[in-house]
C-alpha cells in the first residue's frame, strides 16, 4: 500500500461520511474511488486537487510528502514512496 491509498482511506474513515455519499458529492463513480483506495488507479492530477480540497489537505499530504502538521518529510533517496 502506497502513501496515497492509505491517506485517502484514513480520510474516508475519518469523515464519518460513507463512501457513496462523498462520491456523489464529488460527482465521480464509487468504483473510481475504490480504486485508488486499492493502488488499482491513482487520481489524476485534478482530481488530487479536487480530494484535496474536499478534504481541506494539501496534495502533498495526500502523495506523502507533508505530515498531517504540514511539516515537508524527506526521504532518503534509497527508499520507494
């Protein structure tokens, strides 16, 4: 599991929403969704911005690169994201 799939579903739990709802309120398909909580897909690049602000988070939260603080994480370059 990629950073991405396990932000997403921890936002997903967290918002006490069901999943079909925050589908239809961002007017994709539940199956789309499923996907990328899976890693089967990854969101496009507006659609990360459109979950990113949905969720009020930043895409670099979303992808792994900030903390929930906000706080930039460095990786070694050795270690796959």
């Amino acid at each position: 599991m990629n950073l991405f799939t396990e932000r997403i579903s921890e936002l997903l739990s967290e918002s006490g929403k069901m999943q079909k709802d925050i589908c239809n309120e961002l007017q994709i398909p539940k199956q789309k969704m499923t996907r990328w909580k899976t890693g089967y897909n990854e969101p496009s690049l507006d659609e990360l911005i459109m979950i990113a602000n949905y969720f009020n988070v930043s895409t670099d939260y979303l992808v792994g690169l900030e903390d929930e603080t906000g706080a930039k994480i460095k990786f070694n370059k050795n270690v796959k994201i």
